[in-house]
C-alpha cells in the first residue's frame, strides 16, 4: 500500500514537435529558456515514439496506453470509445482532480474522457466528418486535408487562429493554476495542459521570427527527392498533399522552418507563463513534456507527418520530479508508456492499469532496469490505403504494409533512414526476426478490415447527422457567473481572504 503523498501531476502536451531537435532537451540553438531550465531536472527520453503519427490517434493511445488497433481511434475522426480507461480515469479513481486545458482531439460525444473538468473547447472538430475512406484510394478531400499551403503561406503574423487558441489555453492554464494554490480542494491534481503549436500553417509572431533571422539550420540536412526516388508510402503523402500544384522554393522551404522554429519560442513562452504561476504559488508537481508527433520539416522534400520516418514519429519526452532520476535515457519509448509511468508516479497499483495498457512505466528504466521490449508504432489515416505497422528495437526500424515492401533501416549507421536493408543478405537475420515479431503482434488483414468498417460506418452516421436538426459534440466550455468573482449570497470578507494566495494575516 502505497503510504507516500500523492505528487501533483503537471502535463504539457505539444502538437507536431519533432523530437529529432529534442535529443537531450531542447536543441543548443533553439531559443527556448524554459523548456532548457526543465530539461536540466529532468529525465530526458532521446527516442521517444509516438503510438501513431497523427494527431486523434497519438493522443488515445497517450491517454490510454493503448495502440490504435485497440481503441479504434485509425485517424482524426474516429471516435474514442468512453469505456476505454485513459490515466485521467486511473488518477481520478485513485483520488485526484482532473483537468484539461487546451486540445485532445476527441471525437464523439464524450468530450472529457475522465477529465472532470475541461477549461476550453478543442481547436477541432468532433464529428465524423474528416474520415478518410480506403475505398476510394487516391481520393483527396480537398477540404481538410493537408496542403503545400503551409508551406508556400509561411511568414509573420500577430494572430492566427493557432494563436489565439493556445492564448486562451495558456491563459486559462495559468488561472488554473493559481486557483488550485488556494486550496478550495483537498486532493491531489492532475493538470495537463495541450497546445497546437508548433504545428503547421508555418506562421509565427515577429518577435519569435526575428530570433532566428541567422539561424543555421533554416535548410532541412537531406534536401528533397525526386518523386520516384521515394518509398510508396511517401510518394502516397505528396499526393495527399497536393504538392503537384504547389511550386516550392527553397525560400519557401527556409521561411516554413524559421517559422516552425520561432513557434517553438512561442511555446516556450507560454509553458513558461504556467511555471511561473506553478512556482509562484509554491506548489510542486511531477511535470511531463511530450508531443503526439513530430514533423518532417521538409527532409527528403516531406512536411507534417503521417510517416514512421524519424522526424514524423519521434517526439520529446522529458519527466521532472520527486524521485525521478535526471538524465539522458536513449533507449526507446513510446508515449504508449506515459499513462502507466504517471500513474505509476502517483503510486496507483499498477496491477489494475496494465491490463489496460500497451505501455510500461518508465520510472523502472529510469533507475536502471534494462528494457528489451521493442517500441510498436501503427497508421491507419489519410496517405493510407492499408495499415502500416513498425517496430523499433535497439539500433533498428522494422516498418511493414501489406501493399509496399517492407523497410529495414539501422538508425545508428544511417540516422537519416536513406538506406532500405531490405535486400541485404548481411540483415537477412535480423530481418526474419523482425518479420516474426510483427506477425506475432498483428493480423494486418485483420486490422485493415477492421479500418475499413469503421470507416463505413461513419461515412454513412455523418451523413445521417448532418441532415435535419444538427447537434454538435463540440465541448463547450461552462463559466457559472452566478458564483463567480463576488455575487450577493456570499460575504464578500470570505470572498476576499479565499481567492487570496497567500492568504492575509
């Protein structure tokens, strides 16, 4: 029994933020104070991996600790089933307050999946609508899906619609914050507060642009490839891009990256906005940093995600607090495991959440215990026609599809993945093993029938509900005016001495 306190937990979840720029914190050259002061208390995850390369479904499986294949969450309008325990569930069952600031991507019409109270609608939509369809392959929906817009649009901004979303999540964070110090309730919290930067369109404030006005790194170290020098399943994601009707120049290219980069400033700023709150009002809390995926930034000619190629599948992970070792760990995770590590950390018997799970606490590798478990990674989204399946063990990516051959690359001779070992008879072994591995974890003609029917389904419940009377799912943010600030049925000396942190003589 656990007979320890339980630690506030303080979670800050980013969108598309490479971990490839986050090997040991934030790289030197970046501008990033904050998130450089966290990374020094921390335990540092150099190969950290995203559960799947697409927002919806990275952010389940990280609330869940299961993989897509499990939660039914294949792309950005699937819906999360509500009896899917997420750590949410376990931290609030064992005796904490829950909160969410900012965006989850849930579809469906549970918008809170455990959280007790949720701060501010999600940037996207909640319905069906942005389903892909693997009965139409090649079919672009012009409409939502990614373009080479981003790219050719990126610049300067004061506002954005990105900006003025992560404003308000900061905003609200802070406020969180400061009302938890007053200590109305009693329980240990979990806060997790989910921005959308850095993802794309590549647009930033000036402020941030100008820190980078002599950055070195403004060209991508691989530079584009022809179409057909690509994988299919890249050649797939340009075409889903539509980046046959987009020109872009290495201009266009150098001004997408500094804007990337100066978001990553923005976000510093704004995580650095609810630190300042957290270590103002003297509270201490386990503080996790991760992203649902990274971003290619136009190495080998590819933006956004959608790959399990290292600058699409790799993301931060860093850890802070009571107990927790610092340090560079370069073994690797996934964000599968980040659900039993904080309830691990919050003292949960772990033996009611691993059934649960696809993931393993992190703290036991932290504190030296070996870990042989290769990291599984699945895409069954948009740029997909089929489900595509990796693992990542040791020094290598194994990565399989039902319609491409398979790709076998060694991470620590080529960092860069330009080298399918597929044919090489000196891997032959490692190969087969890697074969065996994947056919003992997934059924892919399974799995793919499974995409297509949910797929189905939601083609024709979407269609049903946008006829006629419409009822949204999108969360709507609840204020109670009538028992905010000060109102006529409360004193206003208690009023005053319990909104007041530190309180008064």
């Amino acid at each position: 029994m656990n007979t320890k306190p339980s630690p506030n937990i303080l979670v800050f979840m980013v969108d598309q933020l490479t971990g490839t720029l986050f090997e040991d914190g934030p790289a030197d050259w970046l501008h990033a104070p904050n998130l450089k002061r966290l990374a020094a208390r921390s335990a540092r995850f150099s190969n950290a991996y995203c559960a799947s390369p697409l927002c919806g479904p990275s952010r389940a499986s990280f609330m869940t600790g299961l993989l897509p294949s499990k939660t039914g969450v294949y792309d950005n309008a699937a819906a999360f089933p509500s009896d899917m325990p997420t750590f949410a569930h376990h931290l609030r069952r064992g005796g904490y307050q829950t909160c969410l600031s900012g965006k989850m991507h849930f579809v469906g019409a549970d918008q809170l999946h455990g959280f007790e109270e949720r701060l501010t609608t999600d940037i996207y939509p909640a319905d069906f609508g942005w389903t892909p369809d693997y009965r139409k392959p090649g079919e672009r929906i012009d409409w939502w899906y990614h373009n080479m817009g981003s790219v050719t649009g990126a610049g300067v901004a004061e506002i954005t619609n990105q900006m003025e979303y992560d404003d308000e999540v900061a905003h609200h964070a802070t406020r969180k914050v400061y009302d938890l110090a007053r200590g109305k309730d009693d329980r240990p919290w979990c806060l997790t507060v989910s921005f959308t930067h850095p993802h794309d369109p590549y647009v930033a404030r000036k402020k941030y642009w100008d820190l980078y006005e002599d950055c070195e790194h403004l060209s991508p170290r691989v530079p584009a490839m022809t179409y057909d020098d690509h994988d299919p399943h890249s050649q797939r994601i340009f075409d889903a891009n539509n980046w046959r009707d987009f020109d872009i120049s290495e201009t266009d290219v150098q001004r997408s990256r500094r804007a990337y980069f100066a978001n990553i400033s923005y976000l510093d700023d704004k995580i650095g906005e609810v630190l300042t709150a957290l270590e103002g009002t003297r509270q201490e809390a386990v503080i996790v940093l991760v992203s649902d995926h990274g971003d290619m930034l136009g190495e080998r000619g590819l933006w956004f995600k959608m790959n399990f190629l290292e600058g699409s599948s790799r993301v931060p992970l860093m850890i802070s607090g009571p107990g927790v070792p610092v340090g560079r760990f370069d073994t690797p995770v996934s964000t599968l495991d980040i659900c039993p590590t904080l309830c691990d950390l919050a003292g949960l018997d772990l033996a009611q959440v691993m059934p649960f799970t696809d993931g393993q606490s992190l703290m036991p590798l932290a504190r030296g215990t070996v870990r042989h478990e290769p990291v599984m990674m699945e895409y069954a989204a948009e740029a997909s026609y089929s489900p595509l399946v990796a693992l990542r063990q040791g020094r290598w990516k194994y990565i399989n599809c039902a319609l491409d051959p398979e790709q076998l690359f060694d991470l620590e001779s080529d960092p860069d993945e330009l080298t399918n070992l597929l044919d090489d008879p000196a891997h032959a072994k490692t190969l087969e093993n890697f074969r065996r591995a994947a056919a003992a974890r997934w059924d892919l003609e399974q799995f793919d029938a499974e995409v297509r029917a949910s797929q189905a389904r939601r083609w024709v419940v979407y269609d049903a509900l946008r006829q006629g009377s419409y009822a949204p799912w999108d969360f709507q943010p609840r204020q109670d005016a009538a028992n905010r600030f000060m109102r006529n049925h409360m004193d206003l000396n208690t009023v005053e001495e319990t909104a007041r942190f530190p309180r008064g003589e």
